[in-house]
C-alpha cells in the first residue's frame, strides 16, 4: 500500500554510526539502558511474561534495528513454552517471525534502506558459506556457534531469531524492536500494495509450508495425508492442491479439523478429507486405527505421501508419556510409525514439526521392508522460497490471510500464548500489532483485547 511507505519515511529516523561489538549471542547486555521497549521473555517453564526491556541497537557493522509492525505466535513457540527446548534462559526474548521499519542501519549495509519495509526470516544467513550460497540458509555454518548442537546433531544449523541459546541466542521479534545481524542478506523488501498481514507470514510458515511439500515430493495426483491440522499443515494442503494432489486428508482432531473445513477452498471440497485421531483406536483388535483408516481411504494401498506437521513432543499412549516424563526419549514416534505404515509401499512421509532429539519404539522393519522413504526437510531454507512466495501474493495467486483468524496487541501476547496452548477461542493464525502498526487490511480478523 503507497501509505504504509509513507508511514514508513515519516516514523524512519537516521541511523546511528556507532559501532559496539560484542558477543551476539549475550543480548542480554547488548541493549540500551537509556531506551525501553515492550518484549515478551521467557520466564520459566510454562510462564511467559511482557515486561520492559532495554532497546536493542547497532552492534555490529552489517546490523538493522527494525521496529516492528507485526508478528506472530507459532505453533513451535509453545515448545519454548513447554521447557522442551534446552538452553533456555530466564529473560530471553521469543519470536522469530516479525516484520517491520527499517529505523536504523550500520555503517556496512549497503542495500537495506531506513524508512524502508522489510520481513525477516526466522533463520540468520551469512550469505556467503557453503550452504548460504545454494540458498540452503537454515545450514548456515556461520551464525550458529553452539557446541552443544554440533555434538547433538553431527552438525549445527543456523542461528535463529528468538528461539533459545540452542539456536545461537538471538532476540527474538515479539517486541517492538530487534537488531537483524547482516541485514542485507537476512532482510526481503516488502512491496507497496503487499499489507503486513499477508507479508508477515513469508518470515516463516509460508517456506516451511511450501518447503515440506517441495522437500517430500508431492506429484500430479498424488493423496497426501497431513498430520497436524495447524497454520503450516493448513497451507502445506493448499501447496499440495497447487502441485496437483488428487486428495488431501487431515488427520488432527478439534476445533481444528472444523477450522481447516471451514477454510478450504470450495472449488476444492471434493478433494478434502478429515480423520479425528482421538475417533480411532490405538491399534486394539478389530478396531479401526489411523493407519487402517488411511487404507480406506486412498485405494487400500495408502496415501503416497505423508506429512508431519505437529512435532514429537506429544504422546498419545501412556508409554511413550511414561518414558518423555522420564527422560528415556525426548521425541514420541507414534505420528512417525502411522506415516511410515500408512503410506503405499515406497511412498514417502516428510517430517516437518520439530523434533528435537532421540525417540523409541520406531518401526524401522516396515520402512525398510516397504522401501518408505523417510525424509527430515529441516528447518525451511526461507531464501529459497521467499521471494517466489511473495510473487504468487502480489500476482494473487497465493493469500496468506486465509490462515489468519485473530488479531491481538503485543501487551497480549503472553495470554495468547496461554489461550493458543489451550486450543481456546479456535486460534489457528495470529497477526500481532505494536504501537507502530498499520491499520488492519481489509479482509483480515478485527482487533480482540484480552
């Protein structure tokens, strides 16, 4: 929209030349005492807080202080939420989609403009190391530097924004301000006639989204079945429809699977199936399961494709409760055995919700006997796909709003946190404003005070 430019130049003020430079991943000292901002932390398990924080500024040459017009709550925050990501500290900032004014720019950004939009990707690129330059940016080798992870994984990933010292310790974008290391490569302009609403969301559910179906390989006709009714199984359906899938299933339970029906497109009714796990047995004799179900349902054989969009901190049976309480496993393989059996033989089954470290009781015999093709697609590399998303958003070819059912004030965000992990008051998306936002698009949720 030409006036959210305007806006943009009139709040943009000129950037400061001072170079500080510290360790990136102890934010906690990196901010300005003489300048306060609103930003939810962390607090503990289970308890998150808005409180006033000191406002970030230019550390180092490459950086941008962005002042935020709009971010989110995603689903994989609540994992934070949970305490079931490690390294964690009290005080942390979360948050790693937001979007923005460009307020201040160090002395070695060259294209990123003040006064300019931009979204974020959740990720931090380098944008000049092995994998930054196939446009793989989730692998960066350099804006992670956690031991722990490298010792974990056989090898680290990128740094993220708002997402534990696992991640590399950044702060995150639920606040009304964030510094963007190596602004110029972690930054995309937003273009005049594209709103915040729909260009928030290109930070991180619209490539991890595109990327699970793009990664798992969904083909003209194929039935995929999607595990996890949420925002990015939402649009991970919508992106299956664009590759030509003959018939996307749901497999969730409620509000959620109401919302997804709800949502989808008319013209594609025909093609939509719902599955309420919580219906189905667990595998009893003579019961109907989720796999069995799934059988049904796509020719007796199996979907040719399944997607997991949920994560692996969820135990349906009391087994695998019993041994994530005890520390015996940190992920549950329930979602990912269903996958594995309920796909035809040599189908394939994508793991897209988080998972963070080891699991038991996984049915390897059945992916090797089948041949089933298992496939973790990371963390979305956003770079590859954002600016082709944002192509199909202004072309109108792609609305991201669809997913979009509240709108909240950041001074909520802590009890949209809460309302989220209850799976209250239907919240599938959210978009959440600063005092700095926009006016509301048109077509997008009215504003809901907690």
């Amino acid at each position: 929209m030409a006036s959210q430019a305007a806006y943009a130049a009139e709040q943009a003020v000129g950037h400061q030349k001072e170079e500080i430079k510290q360790d990136v991943s102890n934010y906690e000292t990196l901010g300005n005492p003489n300048e306060k901002m609103k930003a939810l932390v962390w607090q503990g398990k289970q308890k998150v807080e808005v409180v006033e924080v000191a406002k970030p500024r230019i550390i180092e040459d490459g950086d941008a202080i962005i002042k935020v017009t709009g971010t989110t709550v995603c689903g994989s925050d609540l994992h934070l939420l949970h305490g079931s990501v490690i390294q964690m500290k009290k005080g942390d900032i979360l948050g790693h989609e937001f979007c923005g004014i460009v307020e201040q720019v160090g002395p070695g950004v060259k294209n990123v403009k003040v006064g300019k939009r931009y979204v974020a990707a959740f990720q931090i690129t380098c944008g000049e190391c092995f994998y930054c330059k196939q446009k793989l940016s989730s692998q960066c080798e350099k804006t992670n530097s956690n031991t722990t992870a490298k010792a974990m994984y056989g090898s680290q990933s990128a740094g993220f924004f708002g997402y534990s010292h696992f991640t590399g310790g950044f702060a995150g974008g639920q606040a009304e301000y964030v510094r963007v290391p190596i602004a110029d490569a972690n930054l995309l302009e937003i273009p005049d006639g594209v709103p915040d609403e729909k260009a928030l969301y290109l930070s991180d559910v619209l490539p991890t989204a595109y990327n699970a179906v793009k990664d798992t390989a969904v083909y003209p006709n194929d039935q995929v079945a999607i595990f996890g009714a949420g925002p990015i199984g939402q649009m991970a359906g919508i992106f299956a429809l664009g590759e030509g899938a003959s018939k996307v299933i749901y497999i969730d339970t409620e509000p959620r699977l109401s919302a997804i029906s709800e949502r989808w497109p008319a013209e594609h009714r025909d093609k939509l199936e719902v599955l309420d796990y919580k219906k189905l047995s667990f595998g009893l004799i003579n019961k109907e399961t989720v796999v069995s179900r799934l059988k049904d349902l796509c020719d007796g054989r199996g979907p040719d494709v399944a997607i997991e969009c949920a994560a692996g901190e969820y135990a349906k049976g009391w087994m695998h409760w019993l041994e994530m309480s005890l520390g015996a496993e940190t992920d549950t393989s329930e979602i990912l055995n269903e996958m594995i059996e309920s796909v035809r033989n040599y189908g394939r089954a994508g793991v897209t919700g988080v998972y963070v470290g080891y699991t038991n009781h996984f049915n390897i015999g059945s992916l090797m006997q089948r041949g089933i093709r298992l496939i973790g697609n990371g963390q979305a590399p956003v770079m590859k796909y954002w600016e082709g998303l944002l192509a199909k958003i202004q072309r109108g070819e792609l609305d991201p709003t669809q997913m979009v059912s509240h709108r909240f004030r950041l001074d909520d965000i802590d009890k949209v946190y809460y309302k989220f992990d209850a799976k209250e008051d239907n919240i599938q998306k959210v978009f959440v404003e600063t005092e700095f936002s926009f006016p509301r698009a048109e077509g997008t949720p009215e504003l809901t005070i907690l």
